[in-house]
C-alpha cells in the first residue's frame, strides 16, 4: 500500500514558500522564514494550499491603541470589516483543505468579523478568553472608572477557531467531500467500505462511513488505513495522502483546557513588551491543539514574535510577517536567540544563518495598508 509522508510534503511546501518570499525575508533557517512588510501583499506569493495553521492576531480597530501599528488606521467600522475580508481570501486559498485558523479580536468586533467569514470558513468555536490576572497582580482593576462605563468592562477577547469550508451545510468538511469522491472513483459502496473497515456504527452498524462523508466526524488513523487498503485493492486508486494531509487535526483531552472559556493568565508589563503581546502558554495550546508535528505555522501580524517561538518549542515549522520595522528586529533577534541555542550537532551547516538581515538592509517596499 503507497501512502505518502507527510513530513516531506511539509519540508517541499516550505522551502516552496521561502522561495516566494525570499527577497522580503530577514529571517530564513530550515525551520522559521521571517519576513518583512505589507502581510497582505506577502500572502498573495504564498502556494496555495501550502500553509497547515493560520494562527493570527490582528489590529483590534475597536481598542484605537495609538502604539499598535494600523490600530487607528480605518476611519470607520465597514473600512475594516473589508480590510479584513481581502485577508480572508488569502488565508483560505493558502490553508490546506485540513487546515485551521485562529483569529484574536475585540469582543465589539467579533460578531461581524463571525458573520464575514462564514463565507469562507466552517467556525467551529467563539472561543472567550477571560484574561485574568496573576495572583498578586491587579492589572486591569485600576485603570479607569467603571462607574462611568454605561456597560460591563470588557475583561476578555474573542478567540474565532475555523476551518476552510465547502459549500453546503454547517458540516461543510473537506474531508468528507474528499472521502466521498474517492469511494466513488473506487467502484465502492459506502456498505462495502463499512464491511471492509469494519467501521460499525454502535446502534445500527452501519453509520460510520455514512458520518465521515457528511463530515459529522472523521475516522481514527488506523480507521483511515484500513479505507486507504480498501481503495487501493480495487485497482482503481494508485495511492491515497497521508491521514495528516486529509484530517483536520485537534488534539485535546481531559488534561488540558477543552472548553470555550479560556482562563491563560495575561501577559504582565515588562520592559520592551509588545502592547497586544498574548501568553506563550496559550499560543501552544492552539498550536499543539490544531496542528501536526513539523507543520507549517503562518502568523501575519507577528508582533511580539511569540507565535513563531511557540511554533518552535512545539517542533513546528514557522513563517512570520511583520509591517513594524522596530518589531521585525525584535523577532529576528528572538528567534535567532532560540534557534542559537538549539543543538546544531546534527543540523544542517547552513541551518541558522541561510539567510539573515536586518531590516534596514532589506529592499525597502511601499508599505500600504490598503491593495
């Protein structure tokens, strides 16, 4: 049975998009690429269906923060709701079909930011991360009078949890439409695939294939070998991709937080923090969550660089876009800091410094908010 691997897939897509960004990066090793200038434009040299996690955090518009680049940039509501759908039409051609995407916005945005991308994507959870504070420290408490509100403060962000949706219905699955072609092509029917895979349903023995294709859930890893064994013996189908180029990966248990109230402590002031800097603890989870080992791991509003050191220490592969010239720097020096102390015994020669520049010696682009 040919089933490919998937980690040489994920090494060819990244080297595929260091290719196209190359003369915007500051930043290249053989696990991160660091880029800067306009995301927007960045994205569109991007492969398509190349890029495994879009884990982003964007201008709020909402917040107004003054030291958050493009924060006060839309003169109204609509103008951003439209700067973020030309984003939308990038993130979902790049993602792969199993792919997801996390997007961190204001509480007083996210609804309309919900309803806009809909039309690209399945939003699978609102998450609500409550933002509290670290015993001893009061943070948010002290920072204005809440009487004069006229409205409850707004202690949390919204955390939108997606996936690239198919037409149809709320279970617009990729995988489901890929597994119900395929069986097609095969010659097989859907009560021959359930006799083959063994795939039984607990109360009529039969649902299971069924549930795949109308993407109400997806088969174990063993399950899906067992179907990629049933195609290939038909003759019809010469090799089927590996089970984590087709499913949407999501790793959770009872040891970790699994509902939609996240409780991660905020990030406390420090010297030299990134105003909209999110918890390291927190980045990891979404990554460790929604993503294989060795996936690639796209953050477009790279701020403080976090995203692309958790993508690190969770042995993911990582691309960074920052428009801020004073940030780009900061996350050169962060990630060069990291990969440095890794164990380069067994790495490639040219492993850290492939290519690396400050940003003032990077051609220099107009950097325009809006295409």
């Amino acid at each position: 049975m040919i089933i490919q691997d998937y980690k040489k897939n994920r090494e060819k897509d990244f080297n595929n998009i260091i290719d196209s960004l190359k003369d915007d990066s500051i930043y290249i090793s053989n696990k991160s690429l660091l880029c800067f200038g306009d995301s927007l434009e960045l994205l569109k040299s991007i492969p398509d269906k190349s890029i495994s996690l879009i884990l982003i955090d964007p201008p709020y518009h909402s917040t107004k923060k003054k030291n958050i680049k493009n924060d006060t940039a839309f003169n109204t509501d609509d103008d951003f709701i439209n700067w973020i759908e030309e984003f939308s039409e990038q993130w979902v051609r790049i993602l792969k079909p199993n792919g997801s995407l996390y997007l961190f916005c204001s509480s007083k945005m996210s609804a309309r930011l919900e309803v806009l991308l809909t039309k690209r994507f399945n939003i699978l959870s609102h998450v609500v991360w409550s933002k509290p504070n670290e015993p001893g420290f009061d943070g948010w408490k002290g920072k204005m009078k809440k009487e004069s509100l006229r409205q409850w403060y707004a202690h949390s962000e919204r955390v939108l949890f997606m996936e690239p949706a198919m037409d149809g219905n709320l279970h617009r699955s990729c995988f489901a439409k890929f597994l119900r072609d395929t069986r097609k092509r095969s010659g097989l029917s859907g009560n021959k695939l359930t006799e083959l895979t063994g795939a039984y349903g607990k109360v009529n023995h039969g649902g299971a294939v069924s549930n795949w294709e109308t993407g109400r859930n997806v088969p174990s890893k063993e399950q899906y070998n067992k179907i990629c064994e049933a195609f290939i013996n038909t003759g019809k189908i010469e090799n089927m991709p590996p089970y984590e180029d087709v499913i949407r990966p999501f790793n959770v248990n009872k040891e970790v937080e699994f509902t939609d109230v996240w409780d991660f402590y905020s990030v406390r002031p420090y010297k030299g923090k990134h105003p909209a800097e999110k918890p390291l603890d927190m980045l990891k989870h979404c990554i460790a969550s929604s993503s294989y080992e060795e996936d690639i791991v796209l953050d477009c509003f790279a701020g403080s660089g976090s995203t692309a050191i958790a993508s690190l220490l969770e042995n993911r592969k990582t691309i960074a876009i920052e428009l801020d010239e004073k940030w780009a720097n900061a996350i050169k020096a962060r990630i060069e800091k990291f990969e440095s102390n890794e164990e380069l015994d067994s790495m490639p020669d040219d492993y850290i410094m492939r290519k690396t520049k400050t940003v003032s010696e990077t051609k220099k682009n107009t950097l325009t908010l809006f295409s």
